[in-house]
C-alpha cells in the first residue's frame, strides 16, 4: 500500500510543481488542476492512515503522515484564495511544497530501505 502511496504523491506533485509556477508568476492556478492535485493528496493520505491503523505503522511512516497532514492543511488554506479568485501568497506556497516535500521524502525513504 504504501507504493502506491509513493506514486500518487508524486503525481500529485507534478501537478504540485505546476500550480507553484503559476502562482509564482502572479497569476490564477487552473482550478481542475487544483482538484486533481487536492484528490491524489487526500488519497495519499487516506493510504498512508490504513497503513498506520491495519500496520502500527512505521515512526517514518507516523512522521511522514504527520508532515503530509501539515501540507494538507496548508493546502487547503491555498484552496479558500483560490476560491475567492485571489493570488496565493508566495511564501505560504513555498512553505506547503516544502513540507510536504519533507514528507514524501519521508515515505521514499521507509519505501527505499
């Protein structure tokens, strides 16, 4: 379960990397994107809870979930702009990306070893 994890956080943060550059620009993210990229997360996250209520779960996998949650968060506070057709901040987008690039890095990493 927890590669599948792995490869829809990484698709979600394909999309991820191209709402970013939108804002970075100053301008409005494409809203179906913003869904998709928002859908794969929470089903990242909705994986990454089963494995840690069926397994225990690994510290790295509590830790990455607990990251990713952050992100979520983060998320969802870009979403209410969106909503109101405003630009993001920039350093809010920073910070989400970053966190949540911890966390995936994170999840590779009990993945990987």
């Amino acid at each position: 379960m927890l590669q599948y994890a792995v490869l829809i956080f990484a698709i979600a943060a394909v999309g991820g990397l191209v709402l970013a550059a939108s804002v970075l620009r100053g301008k409005l993210a494409p809203w179906a994107l913003s869904i998709v990229h928002a859908l794969l997360g929470a089903t990242g996250l909705v994986l990454l809870l089963l494995t840690v209520l069926q397994d225990g779960g690994a510290a790295r996998v509590s830790a990455a979930l607990g990251l990713l949650v952050v992100a979520a968060l983060g998320g969802f506070y870009l979403a209410s702009f969106h909503a109101r057709k405003k630009i993001a901040p920039k350093l809010v987008v920073v910070i989400h990306a970053g966190v949540a690039v911890a966390g995936f890095l994170t999840l590779l990493s009990v993945v990987l070893l």
